[in-house]
C-alpha cells in the first residue's frame, strides 16, 4: 500500500470533496486513500474516521489496523508545516485548542502505529527551522516544533539534498541521457583557458586556480560549477525557494530555451544561460521568490518585454551583436542579478568576482569591461 499526502492539497476550514466525502484532517485523508489502495473504496476508510472527522478530534490507532493490518504500507507526508498553519485558525471543540494541535496528537499516533509494524513506513518532511514561518502565530511555531519532537522519537534521519548532490539530482531529472565521453577535455579546456588568463594578469577568482575547479566541472557536468554554487549559496537563501523543487523547475526552464536557441560554443550550461527575457525564467525569480520588484529592474536593465523600449542591457549589446559577439552586456548583467543579496542587505564580491567565473573558454576577457563601460543599472541591493 502507499499513500501520498502533501499538506498545502488540504483544506482545514472548507474541506476537500472527493467523491462526495468532504475530508478537512490529515486521518480522514490518510483513511481515505488507505481505503482506495485496499480496494474497499475511499468512502469505506472514510467512515471509520468519520466521527473524528466530524469533531476534528484526533483518532485512535484503530482504524490504521483495520485498514492496514500486517500489509506493507508506506505513507508519505509532505507540507506538514504548511497544514499546521492553516489547522491553526480552526478552533476544535471548546476552543482551547486547535486542529493544528489535534493534527500533531495524530502524529504521534501514526508513528507509534509505524514503529509497531516492521512493514509500515512514515516518510515526513518538517521545516528545520522557524525562522521559514517566522511570520506565523507562536501557536504554529509551537506546533510545528512539537511535531518536530514527536517525529524524532521515532526517526531515521535522512538529510536533504547538499550542494553536491544537486547537480547530479537535476541532472537526472532533466535528462534521459548524458554523454560523458568529452567531459575530461571539457574540464582541462577550462583549467587551461583560466590558467592562460592568470599568466595575462587577468583578475579572476582565486578558487578558478586550483586543481580542484577541474573536479568541480566533471561533478557538475553539464552545469558550470558557479551556477550550481548560485542556486545553493545566493539564490536558496531566500525561504520561499525550495531547494531541490525550485532549481529543477528553474533549471528546467533554462534547458527548454537552450534547446530552442541552440547557442554557438556552448561548452557547460552557464549562469549567463538564465535567460531573464523568458517569463517563465524571470517569474521564477521574482514573483516566484516573492520578490516582485526585482522583475522592475530585469525589464529596465536587462532584458527587453515585449513591446517595450530596449533594456539598458539590451542597447549596449548592439555593438557586439553587431560584430557577431555574444550578448556581453546583457549576460554580465544576468549574472549579477542572482548574486544580489536577497534580504535587502549589502553584499561585497570583486568587479570580475560573478562574471570572469562564468566566462567561457576563448572569450576574451576585456570585453566584460567593454560592457561595463557605460553604466548598467543592476541593482545590489533588494530594491524598495
């Protein structure tokens, strides 16, 4: 049997009608497709929590044995701290508590069931820190960190995705294959161009001349290391991006438009390949990340909306259009944006910090200060 809930699909006050059973709680979905998968029909789970449901009051183990009884089960829940916040404005009997705190009792419940059967298995997500819903209620954050301490009674731990792995992750996600075959050439091409520019004096990042960097191109294939290092270490820092979700759907955005243009010499997919002209890619970005105001400053400095005069970014790149260059303006400025500090405060990186690390082999490195040398308004800071 397994069973999937994820917490933002239910609805505490108003309830969820699936075939004519209207379910407001964790249990009476739980029992709901627990019912479906044993073939007695939802409304058959239904109705053995239906006083439960009816007084929103957390149920006993009872109804998981009847349903469950010694088959393998594997119930996933996902969002639960988003459940927990909505559940928080529902009042359950005399109102001195709510369904938030009903919802963490059945938790404890349903765990207790897990560790009692050695066929069934509870996969949870819980937000690790508050400071995610620093906006809610202490009733909520109390909730939720009960729930945090009722699940480490009986937890494995498994620990989320890390910087390395997202790569690979998305990279799996992305595409059914990948040709591996060039990525050593690939790797030293990148080392050998970067160490060319050292010996011109060129000011790039320190880590751009290490023997690592080439390890760092062959782990991260077909992703240049910097746009990975931007997602995990600018861009996840704001809250409402979710990691490994956000970076697929992001990333897969990208792909869809490189497929599309077909870019000449593209040896790694780029930060510069985050083209902010594409809706899709700026809303991720902005609105998306609740950052509404920084889609003001891609359409001013960066990328030109339809019908709308030219971006800053987007003029200045007529000259090296023109000359069958790159776009040089448009992705200095592309790769600045996801660099900017996403709480509104000042960040320090050097002139060439973002961009000569996303250079690719044989750009010639003088024409970031070409682009720079008349004035692009990219801001670095979160705009007010």
């Amino acid at each position: 049997l397994t069973v999937g809930i994820v917490g933002t699909d239910l609805d505490s006050s108003d309830g969820t009608v699936r075939n004519g059973v209207r379910i407001r709680t964790l249990w009476g979905e739980l029992a709901y497709q627990i019912g479906v998968e044993t073939g007695r029909g939802g409304a058959a789970g239904f109705d053995l929590v239906k006083e439960s449901e009816r007084t929103l009051a957390a149920p006993g183990p009872g109804f998981l044995k009847e349903l469950v009884g010694d088959r393998p089960v594997l119930i996933m829940l996902d969002e639960l701290a988003r459940h927990l916040r909505s559940a928080d404005a529902v009042a359950v009997g005399t109102g001195r508590n709510t369904l938030a705190d009903q919802t963490v009792a059945f938790l404890m419940t349903l765990l207790d069931f897990a560790a009692e059967h050695p066929r069934a298995c509870v996969v949870l997500t819980l937000a690790d820190s508050s400071a995610a819903f620093a906006d809610n209620t202490a009733h909520v954050v109390k909730a939720l960190r009960e729930s945090q301490s009722v699940a480490a009674r009986r937890e494995h731990i498994i620990t989320p995705t890390g910087e390395v792995e997202i790569s690979r992750i998305v990279t799996h996600r992305l595409f059914e294959r990948v040709d591996r075959s060039e990525v050593s050439d690939v790797a030293k091409a990148y080392q050998s161009y970067f160490g060319t520019l050292e010996e011109q004096g060129v000011d790039i990042p320190h880590e751009l001349q290490t023997p690592e960097f080439g390890g760092q191109v062959e782990t991260d294939y077909p992703f240049h290391p910097t746009l990975i290092t931007a997602l995990n270490r600018k861009v996840s820092t704001i809250p409402s991006f979710q990691k490994t979700r956000g970076a697929l759907r992001l990333m897969a955005r990208v792909v869809r438009h490189l497929w599309d243009t077909q870019p000449a010499d593209t040896h790694l997919i780029h930060l510069h390949h985050v083209y902010l002209g594409d809706e899709g890619i700026a809303n991720d970005l902005t609105q998306r990340l609740e950052r509404p105001n920084f889609k003001a400053v891609i359409d001013s400095d960066i990328a030109t909306p339809p019908r709308r005069s030219p971006a800053k970014a987007t003029a200045l790149d007529t000259e090296f259009t023109q000359a069958g260059k790159p776009p040089f303006a448009s992705r200095r400025a592309a790769i600045v944006l996801p660099h900017s500090p996403p709480q509104g405060t000042a960040t320090a990186h050097r002139r060439h910090e973002p961009t000569a690390a996303d250079l690719p082999p044989g750009a010639a490195p003088g024409s970031l200060d070409r682009a720079l040398a008349p004035p692009v308004a990219v801001k670095s800071r979160h705009p007010a």
